[in-house]
C-alpha cells in the first residue's frame, strides 16, 4: 500500500488552552510549543505528531506518510487522474510540519488531507504530559480517524480507490460503520454514514492498559468527560473509552489493539458490534443505545471471547493448572 500510516493531524479550534490541557496533561502527549495561535504536540521520537490552531485560514488536516519523493508523485498521479485537485505545498508548509515535502488535496466529504514523506525526529527524548508508557505509533502510524459521511459511497471509493487503503470490515447495525487499514493497524480511517460531514473521533493507542485506566480516573473526577464508557471493539479489539474533546467530536483512548495478517485478511460484516462489552456511548439516541446494548447482550449469551493483544514486555504469563481452563483451551 502506497500509505504508510497517519502521520500527523492538525485539528483547527478557537479552544486552544482546553486543547493544551486537553491533549498534554490529560491524554499525555508533550507540548513542546505554544503561541497564541498554534499548540505543537509529541508522541514519539518525532518532531511533532499533533498540532491545534485557531488561525483563521486553517483547517483540520489528516497527514498521510509515504515512503519517499516517488511514492509522493505516484499517488499524485493517482489522484490527478481521479480528477481530484492536488496541491504541491510550498517548502514553508513541509518546514511547520516537520516533513521533507507535501502534497494536500481535498476528500469528496469536504475533509483536507495532507500526504508527505521524510519527517524529522527529534534529538531530545520524547517526555509526556503525564506519565504513562507511550503511544504506540511506529509502523502503525499514530493511531486512526473515524469520520462522520453524509453519503458513503463516494468517500470510500476515494479511499479505496485513489489512495489504496483496504477494507478491514463492516457493520450495518447500529449504524453503517466502513473500516480500512493501509498497515498492521486494523483501521486507520473509518467512515459512518450519518448524514452529515465532520470528524466523528480521532484514537491513540497506549502499550499499557494502565495509561488508559488511569486516565479513566482522571475522566471520572471532571465533569460531563466521558462521551463512551470503557468497553472492547469487537473488530480492531480495543480496550478503550472515549471522550468529550473541546471541539465537536469525540477523542478514543485505547490499548490491546490487534494487528492484522495483511496477507490474508479477509473483510467481513461485523455482526456482533461495534463493541464486545461496554462502550455505552451516552451521546447516542436512546434507541440506538437500546440496540447496542441488546446486542452486546446476545454476543455475552453466545460466548463470545477475544484473546488479549500484548506485547513483549507488558505481560506475565500466569502460572499454575487448572483444569477446567486447560480443558476448555483444548477445545
Ligand atoms: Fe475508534
């Protein structure tokens, strides 16, 4: 796939110190800049992964990596001959992101978008907002964007299509949900077909459930915080939960995402979903609400389990018998 990731986002808002505390001292990134129109944020090794400004001629921007200089010009070409109007950003704007050079274009939602290769890493060692573990990013990218469509045919096709991304799954309950992935990440971008066009939530991941559990507490003591209650994406199997951000969308804190055989996955609808347990998403009509809970009712009825993702270092193997367990992993 000609994406490699999600490299960077910037989001556009008049609520630039809700979003500093919002994004350093609450989720954890690091604030390494701030002036009274811009909020620069870390993740990682790089430069800068996150960036909120009130500037009048910003926009909210997803930021898409490719490899190199060729694969900025191949995907080019692909969106020219989609018809699909594609800037060449001058040199300043590859320098404010950190990045050797960039491309913009516009999806057929409304939503800018960048696509760029080369970004710059920082010499000092990442230091976040509060402790916590980090996010995982690398060959993930930074996490993934979910986006409210009025119509979805014609924004998947884009995604699909033009830029390569592949479908992951689908759901059709309690809403029409479309994920795709361009790496080992189960999603990057996900579209709902709502009837209107704006962000829906954006999502960063943790290497340890704690950083989320921890946070949790931090939402619990502030009011009106939580958007959706802690609970576990069936498909991508997140343990996460999600908030209130200062703008108009929500924000997802997660951990335990899968990563996917890229080839040999299979997309299928999703039918138990978009969540395992939990996730009462308290900004949902109350019959949706109802919908979701009976399903994840029947998906208890039925048994339904996923094994945890881990990684090195953040598990202990338990030890000692148990038969009945050990009976019913031989199954
Ligand atoms: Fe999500």
């Amino acid at each position: 796939m000609i994406i490699l990731g999600l490299g960077y986002i910037t989001i556009k808002s008049d609520k630039l110190d809700d979003w500093t505390e919002f994004s350093s001292a609450y989720l954890g990134m690091q604030l390494v800049d701030k002036t009274s129109s811009t909020a620069v944020l870390r993740m990682d090794e790089r430069k800068q992964r996150f960036v909120v400004t009130n500037e009048t001629a910003a926009s909210n921007i997803f930021g898409w990596e490719v490899n190199d200089r060729q694969s900025l010009d191949i995907l080019s070409g692909r969106l020219d001959k989609a018809e699909i109007k594609v800037t060449r950003e001058p040199k300043s704007i590859a320098d404010q992101r950190f990045v050797s050079e960039v491309i913009s274009f516009i999806d057929p939602s409304g939503n800018k978008h960048e696509a760029f290769y080369g970004p710059e890493l920082s010499n000092d060692k990442f230091k976040p907002g509060r402790p916590i573990s980090g996010f995982r990013t690398g060959t993930l990218g930074m996490g993934h964007i979910v986006l409210n469509v009025e119509k979805l045919e014609k924004t998947q096709w884009f995604f699909q299509d033009v830029l390569g991304f592949k479908l992951s799954d689908y759901m059709l309950r309690p809403f029409k949900a479309y994920f795709f992935h361009t790496n080992q990440r189960h999603h990057s971008i996900a579209l709902i077909e709502t009837g209107q066009n704006k962000i829906h939530h954006l999502m960063v991941e943790l290497y340890s459930l704690d950083d989320v559990g921890q946070c949790y507490d931090i939402a619990l003591s502030k009011e009106n915080r939580i958007g959706t209650t802690f609970g576990r994406h069936i498909n991508d199997n997140m343990t996460s939960f999600y908030s209130y951000s200062p703008s108009d969308f929500l924000f997802e804190y997660g951990w335990g995402g899968r990563t996917i055989d890229l080839d040999n996955w299979e997309p299928e609808e999703v039918t138990y979903g978009p969540s395992l347990w939990g996730h009462d998403r308290l900004w949902m009509p109350e019959d949706q609400l109802k919908q979701a809970q009976e399903v994840r009712s029947q998906a208890a009825k039925n048994n339904v389990r996923i094994p945890v993702n881990v990684m090195p270092g953040n598990y202990n193997i338990g030890v000692g018998e148990c038969p009945w367990w050990n009976n019913n992993l031989k199954k």
